[in-house]
C-alpha cells in the first residue's frame, strides 16, 4: 500500500473533554455515527510533535518538523458485520503554510497556519512537555508532566478508546466522505503527574466549542508515539443502500 505520508510523532497529549453529543453532530461527516465510550461523547484537543515528515517516502526539507495542535472527535463506520473507529478533525494546526496548503490540497483537510512552539524536558524520572500556539496575539497552550516510565494501555479502558482509532473521516461537503487508514502501532502510555491548558476555544474552534472554555478535561493522556503511515489511497464514500 503506498504511504502519502510518513512521520514520527512524538509526546502525544490528548486532553480529552466529555461534550454534548448534539454539538458534534453538524460537524458529522455522512456516513459516520458518534463512537460513545460508556455513553459519553468525547472530543481530544491534542499536541504533540511531527518528526521527520516524508511526502511519498521523500524527506521534506526545512519544514519537516514541526508542532501540531487539533481538535478531534470520534466516530465509527459500519460496513455490514465490519465496524471502522475513527476519527474527524474539527481543526488541523501547524506552523509551516506550505504543509498546510499542500494537506488542505492534496486531502481537503482543515489545517490552518499560526506560530507554535514547544519545549521538552527531562529530568530521567518525569518529562515536562509543552506546547504553544500563537493566536490573537496571546500564547495558547497545553502542558503535561509525566513519568518517562512507559506501559501498555488497558484494555477497554477510556485511554485505549481515545488512541486507537485507525481511520480518518474528512467532510467534502454534505453528501460527500472521504475515508483514510493510518497505520501505528498501540502506543505505549506515561502516567500524567500534572497538567495545565490554557487554550481559548471559542477563538481557536468557533463558537459551537465555547462551552470548553468552561469544562475541566475529564482526562489527560500521554503517549509516547512512533512511527505513523498514511495511506495515499482515499475512498470516497459510496452511500447506495445507506440510510442516513
């Protein structure tokens, strides 16, 4: 299968905030349901680094890496007895135009362009990761301590439905869906010791995603990462026989 993309990404914190189903649903791509956990809508603003980015297995130069910041939710798509987890992107963030427009181009993403920084620290027991995002002229950001101790996610646990969805669902428009794979292993997981986030939602997301700024994360995580393959090969969705 060939790979559209390739890169590593690192330190992935996902603070992950129990939402209102009903706010999703205008941005439910057709063909997609809400994936619940315990009966719960969730959606992830998530940072983490993007490393050593190939386009068709060639190095980007200069603007390979780089931060990225997001706003996800999570969905599933049936097929007959096949069930797909996935994931779609209220917001796409990075640092670097070119990236974006060839993203936004290539995939019909939603990747906007604003100033980010990071910093990563190690004391060898804990790790101190931050990242930042420059809009309206004030810093945003998202910052976790962990341990650099590292272990598998639980099984059925919230964690394990937060990482592992393996498909990506992007909105052409109202009658059209667009599908993706990404390939990962599971991530091995840190234990958040503290967090802090300081991210303006109503400015970043729209207004639909104001109530945010008011909502405590139900949960912090953070995973180590690895190496992360994107599928070139797109389907469009085929929605004969489907209900909506």
């Amino acid at each position: 299968m060939t790979l559209f993309l390739k890169a590593n990404w690192e330190n992935i914190i996902m603070a992950n905030y129990e939402i209102d189903p009903a706010i999703l649903l205008p941005f439910l791509p057709k063909g997609v349901e809400l994936d619940l956990y315990d009966g719960k809508a969730y959606v992830s603003l998530v940072g983490f680094m993007f490393k050593n980015t190939k386009l068709f297995n060639i190095p980007i130069p200069y603007y390979g890496t780089f931060e990225e910041i997001n706003l996800r939710f999570y969905v599933i798509r049936k097929e007959g007895n096949t069930v797909k987890r996935g994931v779609v992107f209220i917001n796409e963030t990075i640092p670097y135009p070119i990236v974006a427009w060839m993203a936004n181009k290539l995939y019909k993403e939603h990747y906007t362009v604003v100033p980010t920084k990071h910093e990563i620290t190690s004391d060898g027991n804990s790790k101190k990761v931050h990242f930042g995002w420059l809009l309206n002229n004030k810093w945003n950001s998202i910052y976790v301590e962990a341990s650099t101790a590292s272990k598998p996610m639980k099984k059925d646990s919230l964690e394990k439905f937060i990482f592992e969805h393996y498909y990506g669902y992007t909105q052409v428009d109202q009658n059209n869906t667009e599908e993706y794979k990404l390939q990962h292993p599971s991530w091995l997981v840190n234990q958040v010791l503290d967090y802090k986030m300081d991210c303006d939602f109503t400015a970043m997301y729209g207004d639909a995603f104001s109530v945010l700024n008011t909502t405590k994360p139900e949960a912090v995580f953070i995973a180590e990462g690895s190496s992360v393959g994107i599928e070139w090969k797109r389907n469009r969705l085929n929605f004969e026989n489907e209900k909506r």
